[in-house]
C-alpha cells in the first residue's frame, strides 16, 4: 500500500483502537456468561475443553453477524470508496475477508476451499453473499476442529509454515482487524458501524 497523509493515518489509527475495542465488547470470550438479575448463578469457572478452538468458533457466530452487517450497511454506491486514492476500496475490502475466510478455514480444516469467482468491482449484492457463503463454509470446516492438533504444521500464503494453532490465532485476529476496517470505512461516510448502534428496545 503507498504512504498516506499522516493526518489522514493518524485518524484511522485512533478509530481502529475505538472500533476494536468496541468490536471486543461486542464478542466476550467463549463460555462467558451475561448476568440477568441479582440473583443469577455464577459462571462456571470449570477447565474448558478445546480452549483454542471452542473460542475461535465462538467468535465466528457473533463477527460473522457484525461483519456482515457492516458490509450491509454500506450503501452499492459507496462500495468503491476508498479514504484516500491510494487505499483500497470498500468492495475490495469485502473482497478480501471472504477470501482470507475460505483460505484459513481451508487449510486448518484439510478441507478443499470454495471455487469461487468474486472480484472488487461486483455488485454489492454478490459480495455479500460472497462473505456469507465463507462464514458458512468457515462453521461447516471448523465443526470438528479440536485443540489435538493444534501443534501440526501447515503451509499457509505460500510456502509461510505455520502451525494449525497459530492459523486459528490468525484467523480470530483478521476478524478483528477487518471489521475495525469496514467499521472505519462507514464512520467516514457518515454510518455508525454495528457495534456502535443504539440497542434496540
């Protein structure tokens, strides 16, 4: 990517700390419970079995739902905004996180990737889909992916080795990223991303 202005950097540096944050709230770590009244029963404090991996697909079911929503807060015609001429548009964007879906859970699952045509400059309405059809193939591929293996090594971007663990860490950190990214992309054309909306009554 070129350099950008340090003033337009700085900016979206500060929002990705906020949305990040924000986003964090919005996805409490796996087994974490939600109090609804004075007298609910404490959390189980108990060992978790597959720590790993029952958290990773934790995370997918609830950013699968914010970052899609964010895709689908953005209006087709702004779906080629970029912040700046040198950055990447917004349909690129969305581009990106259903490949990065159908790759990572490809390789840590052993299960052949979707053989799927998308490019930046499609309608709003197939790269959605897109990025819903590799949330779905991601909860299909991980359904039976468990912290045995988590020490095998696997070849990922490349010939980049990588073990199985590591590619899981890897793949909740691009959800993070990404969806601070879509939500900074709305922030600038004037849309509260998903996690920063009022809650509904």
């Amino acid at each position: 990517m070129k350099k950008i202005g340090w003033r337009m950097a700085a900016v979206m540096a500060m929002l990705l700390v906020a949305e990040v944050a924000g986003a964090q709230q919005a996805v409490p770590a796996a087994g974490g419970s939600q109090a609804t009244g004075a007298a609910s029963a404490q959390p189980d404090m108990g060992p978790v079995a597959n720590p790993v991996t029952t958290t990773v697909k934790t995370q997918l079911g609830r950013f699968s739902k914010i970052m899609v929503a964010a895709a689908e807060a953005m209006p087709a015609e702004k779906y080629n905004f970029k912040p700046t001429p040198e950055m990447n548009a917004f349909g690129h964007l969305v581009m990106h996180i259903a490949q990065s879906n159908n790759t990572f859970c490809a390789k840590i699952s052993g299960q052949a990737a979707p053989d799927t045509k998308i490019a930046e400059s499609d309608p709003k309405d197939k790269l959605v889909a897109m990025m819903k059809d590799s949330f779905a193939f991601c909860s299909t591929a991980l359904a039976n992916v468990d912290d045995s293996k988590l020490g095998e090594q696997l070849m990922l971007f490349g010939n980049r080795p990588i073990s199985r663990g590591g590619a899981l860490v890897a793949l909740g950190g691009s959800w993070t990223d990404h969806y601070a990214t879509e939500a900074i992309y709305l922030r600038l054309n004037g849309i509260l991303p998903p996690t920063a909306q009022p809650p509904k009554q």
